[in-house]
C-alpha cells in the first residue's frame, strides 16, 4: 500500500471541498483506500450505526423502503465520500477491524493491525467506501457492509470489550456521549426530567440519572406512544412515566409542573430524534436549571431564541458526543442492568 506523508491531524488533507474546512463541514471528502497518510488508520467496516436521526429522515423519505434506505445510504456516500446525510447533518459510527496503522502513529497508540474497534467520531467526518451492503438489522439503525473507513491521527476509538457482543456494544458506544453527559450534570436530590426516556440513549441517561440524584432526587421520564411508556414503567429507573407529545410545549410544561409541585426540573435532557422538542425542552426546566439537548434534530435557532422569547435562563448544552471516559461509563451500564443488557441484547446482539 502506497504511504503518503504529513496529513494534518484533523484530516483537512482528506477535504475536496471547500478548501480550507474540516471533515465535519466539508461538502466531499477523499475516500481513496488505495494510499493512506502515515498519520491515518486504515479500517475494514463491518457495521454502521446510522445516527437515529439521520436513520429516521431517510426511511421517511422512502416511505420505510429498506431496499430504498440502503440505496440512499450509498448515494450518500457515493456523492460525499462520507456518511452525513445532508437534511440532519449527522453520521453515526462504525465497527471494524484494524487493516493498518500510519508509520507516523508508532508508539502515539495501542492499535495493531487486527484490533476490532469502534469508532468514537462521527461518520460526519470520516472517510468512508461502502463496496457491498449486506442488509439492516431489522429493528435498529446498524447497517451491515463491507467496506473501509479512516480513522485521522486525532480520531477517537475503543477496542471492542470481549464480554460483550460488537453489535450491542456499537449500538450503545453510539450514544455513549449522554449517559456520560447525565453523570456529569445530575447531582444528589435533583429532579430530572428525560424526554425520549424508552429510547436507546434514553433508557441509559435514566438508569445513570436515577443512580446520581439518588435517594432524595427525582426522575420523570416522557415519552409519546403508551407502549413507549409502559416500557419505561416496567424499566422501573423513572420515578414517573407520562405520556406527552414533546412537540406540544405547553402541555409538557403543565404535566411536569404538577408532578414537581410548580418547581419543575433542574437538568432536562432531550434525547428524542424528531423537531420542535426545543421549547418543551425549556419551559419544563426552572430557572438556572440546565437543558442537555443531545439529540440531533435540535435547531440552536429555536432553542435560543425560544428560550429568550418566553424569559427562560436556563444553561443550554449541546450534544457532545465526546466526554472523557464515556465508552467506560456506557459499557459498565450494561454490566451493572441485567435489563438493560437482556433489552439491548435481543435487539442488537
């Protein structure tokens, strides 16, 4: 394989256009698998786990069309060098195996040629080839493929645990980011409301929630379908579950305001994949409180500017995916929640 020399560390080097951006905003990238920089790693692609967001726009689009889906996925890729669908902007992530690591990366990491990882970073920003599709995994987002990916010298990964299964393991390192977010923001006796909280990141920011605000906290969880929060009820980590279409701000307002006795909540967190969640997000919140928003159909326009045209100062987050330690906390969950694991295994695994 041909070695090129001096990519930059955030794979500008990979960007066709616009000049002068990084991956994530860039129109197209470079997926030619034929020569790597000394600073990339070179991956083969077993499984992408398209960003609930972006997986939901695209089977819309088609009407649920799986064939349609998978031939969106490849145009997408096809015209981007990339998986970042162009309505939601988000990617997801991959699992692979190691085929070779940049000359200029010896001793700077612990990957070796055959380590099984997952990808930590976007495929917003990540080259990608898809040379065949093998099918969606029926009931979830993970799309099975072979094909290559690169991994940039500031790329973030994590070796696949050997007590887990990948695919259970890829789904949650998915959203790692905000069961990881939740334990840094929920303290002892708070009351926390999770929109979206039978969801795949919503079932782990609700058991990681119910663990910080313990015994003198609160946690409310909301979902829209009564199957979605008998689902809640029978995970039994949300003090209450109620039904409520986060669409409709007021009336969430009104739900969590008699629950808490008019004091609402102190940390909201949004993990729901569809618009206009932004105000019921902010009203329910008190003042000073804290709105984590880390689903990717949030609109920065409607949560700021709807926060100031209701009088709401609340701190407003945006969805990281990446906070120091999250792959350890997500995968533990999963050691510590027999239901968890047991839901999450008939599903993924």
């Amino acid at each position: 394989m041909k070695i090129l020399k001096n990519g930059n560390p955030f794979g500008s080097h990979r960007v066709l256009e616009p000049r002068g951006v990084l991956p994530q905003p860039a129109l197209r990238l470079s997926n030619d698998m034929e020569a790597i920089y000394d600073n990339e790693i070179l991956v083969d692609v077993d499984t992408l786990n398209i960003d609930s967001a972006s997986f939901a726009q695209i089977k819309t689009a088609v009407s649920g069309d799986e064939r349609k889906v998978e031939e969106a996925i490849l145009k997408i890729v096809g015209d981007r060098g990339k998986m970042q669908n162009p309505i939601t902007g988000s990617g997801g992530m991959f699992i692979g195996k190691v085929a070779e690591v940049g000359p200029a990366l010896d001793g700077r990491t612990d990957l070796k040629k055959g380590d099984k990882i997952a990808s930590l970073v976007s495929l917003s920003l990540t080259p990608l080839r898809i040379d065949k599709m093998l099918g969606i995994k029926p009931g979830t987002e993970q799309v099975n493929i072979k094909g290559k990916a690169i991994l940039f010298e500031s790329g973030i990964y994590a070796k696949l645990p050997s007590d887990l299964p990948e695919t259970l393991a890829l789904a949650v390192l998915d959203v790692a980011g905000a069961p990881a977010q939740t334990a840094k923001l929920v303290r002892p006796g708070q009351t926390v409301v999770i929109i979206g909280a039978a969801g795949k990141s919503g079932v782990l920011c609700s058991y990681e929630a119910r663990r910080r605000a313990g015994v003198t906290g609160k946690v409310i969880g909301l979902e829209y379908s009564p199957e979605a929060v008998k689902r809640i009820t029978d995970y039994g980590f949300c003090h209450e579950a109620v039904q409520a279409n986060a669409a409709d701000a007021p009336a969430c307002y009104a739900k969590v305001a008699e629950l808490t006795g008019g004091k609402l909540a102190d940390v909201v967190i949004n993990c729901v994949n569809v618009q206009n969640t932004e105000m019921a997000s902010i009203l329910m919140c008190k003042d000073e409180g804290t709105v984590y928003f880390f689903s990717m159909a949030t609109s920065f326009t409607k949560a700021a500017l709807g926060a100031e045209g209701v009088g709401k100062d609340v701190t407003m987050i945006i969805g990281n995916g990446y906070t120091k330690g999250h792959a350890e906390v997500t995968l533990n969950i999963l050691r510590e929640s027999p239901a968890i694991r047991k839901a999450y295994e008939k599903l993924y695994a």
